[in-house]
C-alpha cells in the first residue's frame, strides 16, 4: 500500500496518476468517436447501396 501512498501523496505521483486518468479518458473518447462514425458511414453505405 506503499504505493499508492506515494501515488496521491507526492507530486510526481499526482501528475503520473493525472496522466493516466486523461489517456483513459482519452481512449474511451476515441473507442466511441469511431464506432460511432463507422456506424454512420455503414448506414450510408447501406442508404446508397438501395
């Protein structure tokens, strides 16, 4: 548990822990940008497949 101490207790730790959450955060925004847009570009495709 020593690490997670040093984690959210020393600055280094904060600003390792600030750039994990923002990745994370950043790939859930892009897993969701692209599935979004391939499903829209599907349904276009489909639209002008008819």
């Amino acid at each position: 548990m020593n690490v997670f101490k040093d984690l959210f207790t020393s600055d280094v730790g904060l600003m390792s822990a600030a750039g994990l959450l923002f990745m994370l955060g950043m790939g859930v925004f892009y897993i969701r940008y692209f599935l979004r847009h391939i499903a829209e570009d599907a349904a276009a495709a489909q639209q002008h497949k008819t």
